[in-house]
C-alpha cells in the first residue's frame, strides 16, 4: 500500500513550520538577518538542525520567507491608513506616521527589512514588497489626483518615489550606529521629528497642503 500522509501529520508539520518562521522572526528583530542562523534556530525550536531544510531547501530560502511575513504585515498596516476614513491628504499623512511610528517601535527589524545587505532570496522579497507598499500609494494617489488635491502627472513614479524617500528617510535614524548614539546619549532626532519632516516633505512633493492646511468642509 502506498504511504499516505495523514491529515495530523500535515497539521504538526505546518505547525512545526509556523514556530520555525515565528522563532527566526524573533531572532531578525533582535539581532537582524545576521543573526539568523540554521544551527542557532534548530536550538531556539528544539529541533535538529536537519530537520529545518525538511521545511526549507536553504538558510536564504528561510530568511525570505521571514521577510515576506514581516513585510506582509507592514504592508496590511500600511493598508489599513491610506485606505481608511478621512482626505486623501490625510489618509496619506496617517499612513507616513504609521509607518514611521511601526518602524520606531521595532528598529532592528525595520533596518533589517529596509537595508540590512542580505541574500539574494531576500532581495527579490525586498523589491517585490516595494512594489507592494508602490501600489498602496497609487491607489491613494489616483484618487487624490481626481479630487484636485494632489497635482502629480506621473502616479507610478511618483508612487515609487515616495517608497524609496520613506526608506531613506528611516534608515539614518534606524541604523546601528544612530541606535548606539541615542543609547548613549548623544542628541539624535525624534519620532516626532522625523515623523514631521517625512510627512511634509511627501505631501509637498505631491503638491497637497499640510492636513493643517486643508480647507475646511
């Protein structure tokens, strides 16, 4: 008789997957993809390392899979912003902040997901998920345009920019070294104030006044 794999060995398997992925996410968040290593998360799971490339063919395999699911959540909280109640230049200034705020409250992993150098799987998610935060943006864009409040001609581009002016935004203040400065106690800048200066800037370069700004219904 042919082996069949029972229905309890998939569910102990896929949960067995899911404390893997859980426990590297741990790891990344403390210590970035650096960090991530077969051995080290065998141990962390209580499993043989082995048994990990029974889920995954390869360390990068893994970690891409990491950050598909850290990316994936920034992205729906991303959603959640632009596509909520209020303007156009509101929902877009709400979405900068969330965003800002997320990466504040969890800055290892927001360095790792934005510009820590990593494998080649991980790249591809990195693009792929830039795309993803793009495409929130043109939505957001469109309709902004078609209300007159935001004046740009080219919408995808414009999309992206606004992805790539977030990441360079972030990721000074995100890096190592910004972190060991302010744990030290050199001056370094706010949430607040890179918060601010993010949303302003974004919201200029779409040509749309300040949530302030705005004329009143």
């Amino acid at each position: 008789m042919a082996y069949r794999t029972t229905a309890l060995r998939i569910d102990r398997d896929q949960a067995l997957r899911e404390r893997i992925i859980s426990a590297a996410l741990v790891r990344v968040a403390e210590g970035g993809f650096a960090a991530l290593t077969m051995q080290a998360l065998a141990e962390d799971v209580g499993i043989a390392t082995g048994s990990l490339y029974r889920h995954f063919s390869s360390k990068g395999s893994l970690a891409a899979e990491v950050f598909a699911v850290a990316s994936q959540r920034e992205v729906d909280a991303l959603a959640v912003s632009v596509r909520g109640p209020g303007s156009p230049v509101q929902r877009l200034a709400a979405g900068l902040e969330r965003f800002a705020a997320r990466a504040w409250d969890s800055r290892r992993l927001a360095f790792a997901l934005i510009a820590e150098p990593v494998d080649p799987e991980v790249d591809e998610q990195r693009l792929f998920y830039r795309e993803a935060y793009a495409d929130l943006f043109v939505e957001l864009l469109q309709e902004g345009v078609a209300q007159g409040v935001f004046r740009v001609q080219q919408i995808n581009l414009v999309a992206a920019c606004l992805v790539g002016a977030i990441a360079e935004a972030l990721v000074g203040p995100l890096s190592p070294p910004a972190r060991a400065a302010r744990e030290a106690g050199y001056p370094a800048p706010s949430l607040a104030e890179v918060s601010q200066a993010l949303v302003t800037f974004c919201l200029r370069a779409v040509g749309a006044p300040l949530p302030e700004e705005e004329p009143q219904p």
